[in-house]
C-alpha cells in the first residue's frame, strides 16, 4: 500500500503547502496551517486505477445538441429578490448569500422560505447558529409563524444530508450557515477551511443529485468577503452579497456570480420592524432626504444592471490642519477619486491644493460604474467653488485622463428615470445624433471637463473663487 500523502492547508484562505509553517504566506495568519491527509495513487499502479484499488467506469459523451425539459423556476413573489436571482430560484441549484453580522442574511432567507411555502413548496430552514425558539420569535416577529416552514437545528452534515435525501423531503433547504456545519469524517473543528469545504461539497452533490435547491448562509470576513476557502465561490452556482449601513434602513442585495441569470443587478429591501420590504421604486427613496441649493451635492444618474438609479453624490473639499490632507471616500472607489482630482488640476487649472476632499454616496449604496466620474467632478468643482449645482439637474459621464468626457451606456434609460422624477436639466457627454431633448428633459452636452468647470464657476464675487492652475494653497481667498 502507498503511503498516504501529507499536506498542509491554511484554515483562514486555503493555501497548501507541502511541510508545516507557522505563518501562512498567502494570508499573513499565524498558527492557522495544520495537517490535511490525502490519498494518492499506488506506486507502479497501471493508468487508470487509483489508491482504493477499483478501476473508474467509463463515461459517455454528448453532443451539443439535444433537448432536455427544464423545471419551471421557483418564483419566491419577493420582487427584488427574484430579479437578483434571474425570474426565480433554479431546482437543483446552490446558492451562497454573504453578510456583514446583523444585517439580515437570516431574516431575508426566512421570508424567502414562508414566500414559498405559502406558493405550496416544501421547505426546510436548518439552523446550526440558533436554536429553534429563537427562529420562531423571529416568524412570529414577521407575521410568519404560521406559515408551513419545516425548522430543524441541526450541525451534522450527515444528518442533514440523509434527511433530504428521504422520499418526500423538502424541495428548498436554508443552511444556517454553512461555517457552523461538520461532517465526522474530518479531524477538525466547524468554520475550518477543510470542514466549510468539505460540508459544502457534500450539500452542492446533493443539489445536483436530487434536484434540491440549497441557500447557504456565510459569514464574512473583516475585508468584506465570505469566509472560508475561495474554492467556495466556484463551487456554487450563485453568490449574492447582502449590504448596507447600520445607519440606514436599506439593504443592497447584489449578485457577484450567477450561473443562471444576470450578475450585475441589485435588489433593494427597507429594513422595517415587520422586516424586509421590497423597494420599488430605489430613486425615489435614495433621494428623499435630499436638500435643494446645496453646494457639494448633485444627482448621479446611474445604472445597475437593467435599472436606472438616481442617487445623491457629496463632496466636502475643506482646508486641511494636517501636513497631509485626507481623502475620505464612502461608496465609490478612492483610486477614481485619485484619478478625477488629479485630471481637475492637471487638466482644467482647479488647484485642490493640501484640502482635505470627503466624497460619500448616499444612502448606503455603492457605485462601481465609470459614469459617475462627471457627477463626483461636478459634486467637488461645487464644493470648492461654493456653487450649487441646480437642483433640478442630473450629471453622468466617464472623464478620460485627457480630460476628455466620454459617452456611456443606456443614456436613454437614465434620462427617462430622471423626467420621471421631475428633473429638467441633465448634463451628459457629446454623442454622435444626440437630440437637445431626450427622454423629456433638456441635455447640455459635454465634451471636456473644463466645460463643466466652466459652467458652475461662480457668478456671485462673495462666493469663493477657484484657484487659477500652478497656484498651491491651502485656504480660498
């Protein structure tokens, strides 16, 4: 018999090596490399057998053509929810939903199960975190307590396994999350690299096997992504990331990888004492707090996935107290916010100077399209000039590092959720055939962001003057 083969495996990131260290060099953790063991092929076995002895069974191929009758979707009748997911859950299918603590991984899953329930699915909510009195305070706390939602609080993979596995089984299962699962086969304890992974392949063959469609809940780690090994990701067939800010009542769900529908649309909850609310209407609530006549402050109108989105962009540009001024950025990438301030002083003759520069997006939601590089100029050129942008005025458009300002997709789209809003004025980039007027708002076109900086130069002497190029200072005139 061969020996079996030693391997060393990080519990934190995954990463193997061939001999123990006690640092890991992948994620910098100290102490979190300990012993996995593996089984190999036997010496001088012939091709095609491996370490147990048995020969594998020949597979068969097929063509790329064919027909296969596809079970209908799982339609939830949460909104927000189904369109993240593509229409509806898929049978068969497993999905990771990812959070920071308290944000309400829990509370979306136990609505998304009491929704298909009442639809006359059978459901399965295993918790390995609570215990079942604390899960029903919570159905009760919903509505939902009535609902025929089957509760377990069960840790055992094995369990778990042979329990939906049994004829008449539910056909959606809540895992609870997957960071408390074990399975007795692995010497280690549960939220371990080796166990995560192991308790998760175990369910995903489940899924496959009998048409099963597993949610799986995970932790997050202090950077933001889920806990566990990265393979965990590629294993299942969708990742969505559950966001938001405690100081808001509203959550972001986003989907980051989906095998069977879009990964850049986003669903919009209002955390409520009665739960999660779907938000239909998200530009409308990302600007309900909104004050007109403000400087610093001016309306994106953005994009995410097939929705438009307005939402609410601030800059602050003050004089710093520090040798080196601070750049705050809450919502949008700081490395675009480098870029923009960069092109504003090289480019248009704004001297920022050592200012300290505070951008927030709000509402909680976070912007990752180029487009918005034009309303973040915008929001800054009206900090330091002290010159509201109009209130009744939308900006989009991608700055070049030229200074250039150039087009966007679905400009229609974002111009008609601006009318729709009441909004009369949109600043845009030059495109080739573009009307004066389109989607019932009037458009001033751009081509370079000095024309941007033209058009909010302050008209009042009493406001404050932007610097002219080459000329660095801390504080205005």
């Amino acid at each position: 018999m061969s020996r079996p083969q030693r391997t060393f495996v990080c519990q934190s990131c995954g990463a193997v090596y061939a001999k123990w260290a006690g640092k890991c060099d992948a994620c910098g953790g100290w102490n979190t490399v300990v012993e996995e063991t593996a089984g190999t092929a036997a010496a001088g076995a012939p091709p095609g057998r491996l370490a147990g002895g048995g020969k594998g069974r020949r597979i068969e191929f097929a063509g790329l053509t064919g027909t296969s009758e596809q079970p209908p979707r799982l339609v939830t009748g949460l909104a927000e929810f189904d369109r993240v997911c593509g229409s509806g859950l898929v049978p068969g299918s497993a999905l990771l939903i990812g959070g920071d603590p308290g944000i309400g991984k829990s509370t979306l899953l136990l609505q998304v199960a009491a929704a298909l329930a009442r639809a006359g699915i059978g459901c399965a909510y295993i918790s390995g975190e609570e215990a079942l009195d604390q899960v029903r305070l919570r159905a009760q706390r919903l509505g939902l307590d009535k609902t025929d939602v089957q509760l377990a609080a069960a840790t055992a993979i094995r369990d778990i396994v042979a329990t939906l596995d049994a004829r008449g089984a539910p056909s959606v299962a809540v895992i609870d999350s997957i960071q408390t699962m074990w399975l007795d086969s692995i010497d280690s304890v549960p939220g371990t690299v080796t166990q995560v992974r192991a308790s998760a392949q175990a369910l995903i063959e489940l899924a496959k096997r009998r048409g099963v469609t597993v949610l799986l809940v995970g932790h997050v780690t202090k950077e933001g992504a889920i806990a566990g090994p990265r393979v965990l990701e590629h294993m299942v067939d969708t990742v969505l990331y559950f966001e938001g800010e405690r100081g808001h009542q509203f959550r972001i769900l986003r989907a980051v990888k989906n095998r069977f529908g879009p990964t850049d649309e986003i669903g919009v909850f209002e955390m409520s004492d009665r739960g999660l609310i779907d938000v239909a209407n998200p530009s409308a609530l990302f600007l309900a707090e909104r004050r007109g006549a403000v400087s610093g402050a001016c309306v994106f109108a953005g994009v995410e996935g097939t929705r438009p989105v307005l939402v609410e962009i601030q800059a602050l540009v003050a004089p710093s107290s520090f040798a080196t001024p601070r750049h705050a950025v809450v919502g949008w990438d700081s490395g675009r916010l480098a870029m923009v301030l960069a092109v504003l002083e090289a480019r248009c003759g704004v001297s920022i100077g050592p200012n300290d520069v505070y951008l927030n997006v709000a509402g909680g939601l976070r912007i990752a399209e180029p487009a918005a590089d034009l309303a973040v100029a915008a929001a800054l050129i009206s900090s330091l000039a002290d010159t509201p942008v109009p209130a009744d005025t939308v900006i989009f458009g991608e700055i070049g590092l030229g200074g250039e300002v150039r087009a966007v997709s679905q400009r229609d789209a974002r111009l008609k959720e601006a009318a729709k809003l009441g909004f009369q004025k949109a600043v845009a980039p030059v495109t080739d055939g573009a009307r004066p007027t389109a989607g019932g708002i009037s458009v001033d076109e751009v081509g370079h962001l000095s024309d941007l900086v033209a058009r909010l130069r302050p008209t009042n002497e009493r406001r404050r003057p932007l610097a002219p190029a080459g000329r660095r200072q801390g504080r205005y005139d």
